[in-house]
C-alpha cells in the first residue's frame, strides 16, 4: 500500500540587506543583486536547544536558505483539509526562538545601526517588559526597513531576561527572533489549529548606512568632502567628480570618523 509523508511551509523569515541589494541611489532591491544575494554571508541564524527540541517533538523542519530560513511542519496529508492539519498539533502558546549571529566584522560599519546596544528582538509577540513602542516583526509586504530610527532594541529588563533564558547561545548575538504559533500581531496558524493556506513570511530588511566621504590628498593632507551622506554598497556604484577626475567610492572597510565620515586617501 502506497503512501507519501508530506510537509508544507509553516513560515518563513526573509533576511535582506541593501548594501548588497542596493545600488547606492535609493531603497530600491536591484533584481540583479537579488539573483545572487545570500545572506549567509553576513549573519548566521541558530535555533536555541529549545526550538531544535520543538522542532523534533513537532515533526517540523528549520532550512537555512540564500534569503534566511524556512521552518516546514509534517501535516496529516495532501489533499483538502489534510494538508493543512499539523500531524501533530500544535498549541498556540509554542514558541519558537532563533538567535541571529553577525559573522561578517564590517556588518556594524555598513548598516546603519547603533554600534552597541541591548538585544535586538524581533518577534510576534512583546514581552511584558517592552514598552508598547517596540515594533513588531515586520512581514513580507512591510516597506518599514530596520535602521538607527526603528524600535527593535530590548530594555535592560528584556535584554536581562532573554539572556538569562537562553544563556550561553547568547553570547556574541545580536539578537532573536522569537516567534509563537498566534501571536499579538501576524498569526501563524489559526484558532481551530490548521495552518495558514499561505505561509506566514516575516522580513528583516536592514538598510545600509551612509556617510559623507572626506577624501584626503596623501601628498598635502588637503581635503574635499562630499555635500551630503551617500550609501555603503557593496556593488552599486556613486559617480564622485572633482575637476577631470572620478573619485573612488567609500568601501565598507574604510573606517568611519566620529564625525560620520569615510576617510578616503587619494
């Protein structure tokens, strides 16, 4: 007798980043860039011991992918209502957390964050510690991206907690995404415990950080600074013009005064 194990997204969250997306004129994703975009390059997405015992107990599957990762959940069948009843079932209060671990050390000087800080914490629902200004998780069709003015960061007391919760898996993390099956703000299943028919996709978009470059003659320590901030990318390409010559763009690796700028020697 045949018979077929079937799962299905349960949800998904999308990492994009605009200094590898962009091409340094506007928040616009370059589909180009996209095409070959991986943010396993710059962050690393752990789910705690806690989640990967969840996970197993649930028969669910965490897939790290170019654009983040994907959690997959075993459902009872493939056909009609089947393919969206959990195999097995899952209560509403589950919660699920994936500590978010920077890997690359220019990450803090081209994204356009606070270099120190507390915890950041995206999720669906706000711990009772935060204060209602702390945002929820934004989802795939938010234009919201994440910068020095969003409102991700935990208090003290929430930073306390997390950390006291999850312990040493903190350590060197930026944060977590914490995510429960029927949260304050973006379910991800539904009151009579089926999954959603389309997928709850979340979405980290974190915009790149500008400065205003100051290039600085090797020969005389003369210096030329542009009128305004432009953006750090990673490929796009700015056209800086001084006389008969094109100046070199700012590289994410160029250190970053107190002032705000890239410091550029010609």
């Amino acid at each position: 007798m045949a018979f077929s194990i079937t799962y299905r997204p349960l949800f998904q969250v999308n990492i994009l980043h605009n200094y590898f997306l962009s091409d340094g004129t506007g928040d616009t994703i370059e589909s180009d860039l996209l095409a070959k975009y991986d943010a396993r390059g710059f962050v690393d997405l752990i789910p705690t011991d806690q989640t990967i015992s969840i996970l197993k107990g649930h028969k669910m599957v965490f897939k790290k992918q170019a654009e983040g990762f994907t959690v997959y959940i075993k459902v009872s069948g493939d056909t009609g209502i089947l393919e969206r009843t959990p195999f097995i079932d899952v209560i509403h209060e589950l919660q699920l957390t994936f500590v978010i671990k920077v890997i690359d050390p220019l990450f803090w000087n081209y994204t356009d964050l606070p270099f120190k800080g507390n915890l950041f914490y995206f999720g669906n629902v706000r711990p009772t510690t935060e204060p209602v200004s702390l945002s929820f998780i934004p989802i795939s069709s938010s234009t919201d991206l994440i910068d020095s003015t969003s409102s991700f960061r935990l208090s003290d007391d929430g930073d306390e907690d997390v950390r006291d919760a999850h312990g040493a898996a903190l350590n060197g993390a930026m944060g977590v995404i914490q995510l429960s099956m029927r949260g304050n703000d973006s379910i991800i299943t539904l009151a009579d415990n089926l999954i959603l028919a389309d997928h709850r996709v979340f979405k980290l978009h974190f915009r790149n950080r500008s400065t205003t470059w100051k290039y600085i003659n090797s020969s005389d320590d003369t210096t030329i600074l542009t009128t305004g901030p432009h953006q750090l990318t990673r490929f796009g390409s700015i056209d800086i013009i001084n006389g008969s010559d094109r100046l070199p763009n700012a590289s994410a690796a160029i250190p970053i005064n107190s002032s705000n700028e890239s410091e550029i020697y010609i």
